[in-house]
C-alpha cells in the first residue's frame, strides 16, 4: 500500500508503510498518524524489520562496543606481566627429573606412598608441565646477540621481593590520575583522555622487553609511568556514560567496563600459547599492536555527545537527550558556563564513602586473584604456562557473563518497581565483596586438591561481576554530573590494593600451601567485613550536592532544569509533517527521572 503511517512513541515519529505492519511487536502508549489524522491505540503492531532499516545499528551499542573492546585493551596492559614473569623467572637447575616438574609446592615424588594434606598425588600428567624456552627468538634477543650481550636466555634472576615489586609497581600511581581523569574528561572530553589512557600505555609495551633485559628497576619505572596514564581511563569514562546513557539503561552499559575481564579471559590463555610457540617478548609486541588497531576504530567511531556524532540517527539523538534534559538552552549554558565542583560535599558524602569501602575490597580480592593467579597454580599445582593461562583466564569470562546477566535482572526489578534502586545496589554490592569472600574462604581451605582450588577460584571471580550493577553504577545513581570525578576519587583510595597486595605476597613467600593460605584468608576477611559495611550503610539516592547552591541561578536549578526536560519531551511529542501534540501520562521512578526506553 502507498499509505504512509506515523508511529508515535514517546519522542519519535517513525514512518511506516501499510507493508511495515505484517510482522508484529507490541509497544504501548502509542499513536498512529494517518492522512493527518491521529489515532490513540493501546497496543500497535509494528515491524521490527522495518525499524532495523530505518536506523541501523544504533550510536549506543558502537560505543558499547568499543568501550567494551577499550577496557579490554586497558586491562590487557596491566595483566601482561603477571603471566611473563612465570617464564621470565629463572629456574633452579633441579627443577625438572627427565620430564617431571618437582619444585612446585603439590608435587610427590614418584614411589612415595603417603600423601599429606599438601601434597597431591604422583601421577601428575606429564604434559601438565611448563615448557623450558620459547621456540622463535625475539628481536630484543636477536638484538644482545649481535652486541655481544647476554640473552639471559636462563631467565632473570630476581627473588620473590622484587618480584612483587614489578607486579604491584602499576598500581603505585595509578592512583594519582584517577581524579584528573574525570576532570580532564569534563573539560577535553571521554574521547580524547581515554582514547589517549589505553593508545600510549599500549605503546610503552613496545620498551617492556628491553627493559627487562637492562634492569628490573628500569622495568619497575615503566611500570609506574604505565599504571600513571592508564589510571585516566576508568573516570573518564564515567563522563561520557553521562552524556550518552538514559538513566535505565546504566546497567547495562555499564557491563561494557567488563570488558577488563573478558579482556582476562582471553589474554591469559592467549599470551600463554605465544609465550609456549615463541618467547615472552611477543606477549609485548602483539599488546602494542593490538592496542594501536583499537585506537584508530576508537578515533572514527566515538563522539564525546550524540550532538557531536556526524553520523547519529535524529531519533536516537533526539531519545538520549530528552531522556538525559538535555536541550540547546542547557547546552549552551553548559558551555557558557564554568560550574565548580562541590568538594567539600563529595570528601564528606557517607554514601560515597560506603561505596568506596566495597570497591576496596572487591578491588582487593579481584586484584590479589588476578595478579596472583599464574604464579598460584604454577608454583602449587605445577601446571604449564598454556594451562596456566587457561586457568587464570576462564574465572574472567565467567565474571563478564554473571555481571551482564545480573545487570538485566537489577534493571528488570528497576523498572517493575520491584526493588528499589538501592536495594538493587546492596544487593550487587552483597555478591561482589560478601559471597565473595566465603568463596576465597574455601579456596584458603583447598591445599592441593586442584579441581577445588580452580573451581572456586572461578565462582570468587565470577560473582564479583555484580560490582557493575551495585557499587560502579551507585556512582552515576548518586551524582550523574559528577560521575566522573566520584569514580575518579573512588579509584584513587580503592586501587591501593592493587601496589598493597603483590607486595604482601612477595614478603610472605608465594611457593608453598601454608603462604596461600594466608594471602587468600587476608583475602576472605577483607571482602567480608567491607560487603557487611556496604550492606548496612550504602545509600544510591541523587545526592543534594548534585544540584548545589553553586550551580543554580535564577532560572532554577540545573537538576530541576533536568528534570523539567525529561517530563517536557516524554509529555510532548510532533508529529512531523502535521505537528500534532500528543498528552503522555509519564510515571517517574524512585531516583526521580523517568522511565524510558528505546525504539
């Protein structure tokens, strides 16, 4: 039929042809425009078919996407060493009897009848065992060679101290950015700052080899100037969730952080086969390059603002700033205007504070897992670096899948009303530092029992996947305007862990059962007693310093203004062509924006 119809939901006006209606979707609240003539109706039938032609993909899941693929890239930088370095170690020269690996802490010599309660039987599988020397030489190798330098080609002799120096040394001013990082992202933008974050620490992965081969201490240096630029990255991507993401859609677009851990997941069993086909030099070489590629994808798809994306459909544009009461008029005195920052109620927020005690250990236990899981099952169960890295990756993969489904079900009991926003967040904040915490308990407690310590391992790596529906996304709940900065701030005090940890490792010992099974007690005791103080006092309510005295003028305040934008385009919809007005009954939720969702 050459009929054209409008389909009227909430601040669209969709085109339909009389063909567009055969397949069938429902969505309420809608109105159909025909021949200038309006017509209210329940429920229409509309085509999803036809829909997916007239928008594409759409800008929101590009930039999940890469987002998704970016802290993939910013977690890939970190986690590099904590497998090489099981290869860069030197070994002792006992350290295989014909194809047997004996000096890892489960090992019985073969004819020993007796096992203990640290020990594990002697029929470990030969082919479990670590490969001695990678097969292709490096270009760092090739380098020595030709000036007569020693290759080490036996490994680096560095103890178990420094070792946790080389490890922790990301984290020892890592946290000195994370506030500039929201800052420099509201003043630059998300596009610059961690498009910038990820690029240049990928590039400094190109110096890591030589580095190695000079000093540890120079190799220690790299590391903190690494973990210095990509400590920009996390809060500033805060920023941009505020510009581009409805209210009831943070959640979910907030599982793409997650992408650190399929990040993980990946890398791990990936940079173990390079390292087993070739040499560790290569785990940094593909890093550099890998994170180049992203970067150039990154500079053409992603815009700090839909208003700045040339590339935009108007109805999603049109969708993410009504829903977010943005409006030229506030735009522009966005731009006109310099707003200072409410520091002195940030620094004094309790509910910040309870979110930042649960990110502390949560951080603490992902962190002393993460870091410590190569050499765990290396120096306990004496897998090889292939197995090694497959074991070490796979509770990652698990995490990104729990925190994406778990994200559905806290944005399915926002919506319904069947929990309120806090709830929700006490709820994650529950799984990722409380349950937690009993799973590394029971790790504590696994000695040699190899299925028991890899399963859960898996399970307190996996529930910690909550954090993107509790604490991470109590931030943007609290103070959307200021997200940025509170993730930044969050950042600065949470990721102490990461430098205290490896250290704490490195002075206990990390090569038998009895020096595990401290670091994962210290481990449990801090996940618990940090969810317990979140369960108790964690509040998600916008916070009254999100619309301060500062930062409000005649007119109103700003959040009002916000808020008078969202109820202005949810009641208020033209139609094109015949510019009708249609009345709309919006119902606000607990954090006072409204519910909408996308076409």
């Amino acid at each position: 039929s050459p009929d054209q119809y409008q389909l009227i939901v909430g601040a669209h006006a969709i085109h339909l042809h009389g063909s567009g209606l055969r397949r069938v979707k429902n969505v309420r609240g809608s109105t159909l425009v025909h021949s200038g003539r309006s017509f209210q109706c329940p429920v229409l039938s509309i085509a999803s078919q036809t829909m997916a032609k007239e928008e594409g993909i759409s800008a929101r899941s590009t930039l999940w996407y890469l987002v998704f693929v970016g802290f993939a890239v910013n977690y890939m930088i970190r986690i590099n060493t904590n497998i090489t370095i099981v290869t860069m170690i030197k070994q002792s020269e006992t350290e295989f009897v014909g194809e047997e690996k004996v000096d890892y802490a489960c090992y019985v010599p073969g004819g020993n009848g007796s096992t203990s309660a640290h020990q594990a039987p002697s029929n470990q599988p030969a082919s479990l065992l670590r490969s001695r020397e990678g097969r292709i030489a490096s270009p760092e190798q090739m380098l020595l060679a030709l000036f007569n330098l020693d290759p080490q080609k036996a490994g680096f002799e560095w103890n178990d101290y420094q070792q946790g120096l080389i490890l922790g040394a990301f984290y020892w001013l890592h946290w000195v950015t994370q506030i500039p990082g929201g800052i420099l992202a509201r003043r630059y933008g998300t596009k610059l700052v961690f498009g910038a974050s990820n690029v240049i620490g990928c590039w400094m992965c190109f110096l890591m080899p030589i580095a190695s081969y000079w000093d540890y201490r120079v190799l220690v240096v790299l590391r903190v100037l690494q973990g210095l630029v990509c400590g920009l990255a996390w809060p500033a991507m805060h920023h941009m969730a505020g510009q581009w993401i409805p209210p009831n859609e943070r959640s979910k677009f907030v599982t793409a952080y997650l992408g650190s851990s399929v990040g993980v997941a990946l890398n791990f069993p990936l940079f173990g086969y390079i390292i087993a086909w070739s040499s560790w030099e290569y785990v940094y070489h593909f890093c550099g390059i890998f994170g180049t590629v992203w970067y150039l994808a990154w500079l053409y798809y992603v815009y700090d603002s839909p208003a700045e994306h040339p590339r935009i459909h108007p109805n999603e544009r049109k969708y993410i700033e009504s829903s977010l009461g943005i409006t030229e008029h506030t735009g522009r005195r966005r731009e006109q205007r310099e707003q200072r920052t409410p520091w002195r109620q940030i620094v004094l927020s309790k509910a910040l504070w309870m979110t930042i005690v649960a990110q502390w250990g949560g951080i603490w236990g992902l962190f002393t897992l993460m870091t410590q899981a190569p050499t765990y099952f290396n120096n306990v169960h004496g897998w090889n670096i292939e197995m090694t890295g497959l074991l070490s990756g796979i509770p990652h993969l698990c995490r990104m899948l729990f925190a994406y489904v778990f994200s559905i079900v806290g944005d399915h009991l926002l919506k319904h009303e069947l929990m309120s926003r806090t709830g929700v967040r006490k709820m994650g904040g529950t799984l990722c530092c409380v349950v937690n915490g009993i799973f590394v308990f029971v790790l504590a407690c696994s000695g040699c029992n190899s299925l028991m310590a890899t399963v859960f391992l898996t399970l307190a790596t996996t529930v910690h996947g909550a954090v993107s529906t509790g604490p991470l996304a109590n931030l943007v709940d609290m103070s959307p305007r200021y997200a940025g900065i509170l993730l930044g701030f969050s950042g600065m005090i949470s990721v102490v862990p990461g430098f205290i940890s490896p250290i704490i490792v490195g002075m206990l010992g990390n090569h038998t059962v009895e020096q595990w099974r401290i670091i994962f007690l210290i481990t449990s005791a801090t996940l618990i007693i940090c969810g317990l103080l979140y369960m108790a006092f964690a509040d998600s309510t916008q916070q009254p310093w999100n619309s301060c005295a500062d930062v409000s003028n005649s007119d109103g305040s700003f959040q009002e203004e916000e808020l008078k934008g969202l109820k202005t385009s949810h009641q208020e919809t033209f139609v094109l062509g015949s510019q009708e007005r249609v009345e709309m009954d919006p119902k606000p939720d607990d954090s006072g924006a409204l519910r909408l969702s996308s076409v």
